[in-house]
C-alpha cells in the first residue's frame, strides 16, 4: 500500500491541480520523488515495494492520480489520496 498526503496546490501543477512530467529511464521511486519536488503531496512506501522497471512516459497536465494510476496498473501496489 503507498501512503499519499496532499495539502495545497504548489508551483509544479497549474491553476486546475494539474502536473506535467517526463520521465525518462526513471524508477518508480524516482517519478516519485519528482512529484514530491513539484508539489506538496509525499509518499510514504517501503523500498522493496516498487518495481525497479525504468518508465519513459511523457504526463502533460494530468492529475497525480492519474500519473500514479499509471505507473501502478501493472502492479499490485494500491493507493489512496487524502
């Protein structure tokens, strides 16, 4: 289970909450990480949890969910926004 938090809009998302990424050759935990530089939401998982599979994926004006929904649908991680 991967663990979100979300407080406010931030200076990575436009005026709809939306988010713009292009992951290249990055991890899991790596797009993760950059959703975190661009926004207030963090993501609390344990390591061994992500699958260590480069994604390339270009994410233009998409919600977080989205984004994660994504990474995710070939997985077995679950996860929720609060």
């Amino acid at each position: 289970m991967l663990l979100l938090s979300l407080p406010f809009l931030s200076y990575g998302q436009d005026e709809n909450g939306k988010l713009s990424i292009a992951p290249e050759n990055k991890t899991i935990a790596e797009i993760l990480d950059e959703i975190e530089q661009k926004t207030d939401y963090r993501f609390y998982y344990a390591e061994q949890w992500l699958d260590t599979t480069a994604v390339s994926k270009r994410y233009n004006s998409v919600s977080v969910a989205e984004i994660l929904e994504d990474i995710f649908k070939d997985t077995d991680i679950n996860f929720f926004i609060s």
